[in-house]
C-alpha cells in the first residue's frame, strides 16, 4: 500500500468515487470528519457501505474510529469481512487494548476469527509517542501513523521547509516499528494539496527515513505519493541483479561480494535489496 485516502465517513457520494480515485487504500473516517451528532447516521452508512463492496478489485479499506467508547461503538458497527482494519485515532496503549476487546466481541458477533482485524494506531500526543515501542507491540497492532497536525499543536512545533522539527519524532517510531516486527509506518498527511512540489519533497524525505506510504487528504496528492512509493524499473533491476549474484555467491562458499559501484555487499544490503523488491508493483 503506498496510498491511502481519508474520506469522511457521512457522504455516500464521496465513498462510492473515492474507489476510483487511484488510492491502494482508503481511510474512511468516522471521527474528526463527523460532527458528534452525525456519528450514528455515519456508522449506518459506512456499514451499508461495506457490506455491499465486492470483495476484489478495490482500494483496501480501512475505516478511523474514535477513541473511547465512541470508538467501541463505532468498531461493532463496521467490522465485517470487507473491512481490512481500524486506524486508532489519538491511541493509548489501553486505548488499543480496549478497541481489541470490542473488537473480539464484534467479529465473534459476525462469525470471524477473533483477531482478523487489524489496528493501526494514529499516535498524536506526545505520550503516545514515547509510548511507540510498547504500542507497536500490542495484539492486533500492523503499523504505526502520526497524526503530526495535533501532535505539533501540542509540542508547539512550527514546520520549516525541511520539516527537520519533526525528524526525531519520525525515527523515533520507525525505529519502534521495525523492534516490534510490525510493518513500517505509513507518512501524515500534507494538509496543502495545491503545493505538489512540496508534497513530492517531503514524501520523498520520508521514503528516506523508512516510510512506505503516505496518507492523503486530496485525490490531487495520489499520483504524486503512488510515484514516489513505486520503486523504478532501474531500482528494481539493480535490486534483482544484486540478489542473484549475492545468491550465486553464497552458494559457491563466499558470504561477501563487490558490487558493481565498488562497495562491499553482505547480507545486510541484500537484504535491503530484497525488501525493495516486495514493493514491485
């Protein structure tokens, strides 16, 4: 998945056009894009909704619930077997342990084995941040996102040009997610869909940092995250040569080669080379 695309969860018509707005995956939100007395008139329609999806050939689907209570009310309402999980907004780590128990109870309800959906959590305080490691390695948990719009409100963080303010924040959870053994985070959003060469900038920073996708407020901003997640068919030939060399090497008894640059390659950067290779399209 290197794209996914909030959509809110009160407006039909923009459910059934956001399937072809190019998107790997769609965020349908149910908390900060609906007013507190629209929540079960959206829990309604995000439920039809899904249930009559056709089950290939579509944007996975992901659907923001709220924290608290809300949030338990909100997961009963649209776990079923089209959902691909819950992204957590402004997640704890019992916020995450409470969602996975209204969760059990909801796919019991409906006849699905008890922990097929996932959490993903949106950390977007700074507790929840120093919290990452042991967030990321909760049941349920297949990655991590920043919600970094409140995050910043809270740190008082003003972004320059180089978001380098946040840089520390961003390793920080790559860092617990790879410890955990969860799959990397996903980037926050660019609340600025006209500006797409900075989009393109920052993206690309966080492809850098081990990033693997980026959410998107705007259909404007998908090409642009789609382009900068898919790897060239230049990367991806260099990546295949130099497994299939190291792999011959490794065979012949030798742990080590030199690379066609110069520079010594050992397991760990084929290894590097190989996860690159999954996000062929």
């Amino acid at each position: 998945m290197r794209s996914y695309l909030y959509v809110p969860g009160d407006a039909p018509a923009k459910l059934d056009k956001a399937l072809d707005r190019g998107a790997d995956a769609l965020i349908v939100d149910l908390e900060d894009a609906v007013p507190l007395a629209g929540k079960d008139r959206a829990r309604a329609i995000v439920a039809s909704w899904l249930a009559d999806l056709p089950a290939s050939g579509r944007p996975a689907v992901w659907v923001r619930v709220n924290p608290g209570p809300v949030g338990a009310l909100d997961a009963r309402a649209v776990v079923g077997p089209h959902l691909a999980g819950v992204c957590l907004a402004k997640a704890g780590a019992s916020d995450v342990a409470a969602l996975g128990a209204a969760l059990a109870a909801a796919e019991s309800s409906r006849g699905l084995p008890v922990g097929s959906v996932a959490v993903v959590p949106l950390l977007e305080t700074a507790t929840a941040i120093l919290d990452a490691p042991a967030i990321a390695r909760a049941p349920r948990v297949a990655r991590l996102q920043i919600g970094e719009a409140d995050l910043r409100a809270e740190l008082g963080v003003t972004l320059g040009p180089d978001e380098r303010e946040l840089l520390h924040v961003r390793s920080h959870v790559v860092l617990a997610s790879a410890a955990a053994g969860i799959a990397p985070p996903v980037a926050s959003v660019s609340t600025d869909y006209r500006d797409l060469p900075a989009l393109r900038a920052s993206t690309v920073a966080f492809r850098r940092l081990g990033f693997v996708g980026r959410a998107c407020i705007h259909p404007a901003q998908i090409p642009v995250v789609n382009e900068v997640f898919t790897p060239t068919a230049e990367e991806l030939q260099e990546a295949s040569d130099l497994v299939r060399r190291f792999d011959a090497a490794v065979a012949s008894g030798a742990g080590v080669l030199v690379g066609a640059d110069g520079r010594m390659v050992d397991a760990a950067v084929v290894r590097a080379a190989r996860r690159l290779l999954t996000l062929a399209p």
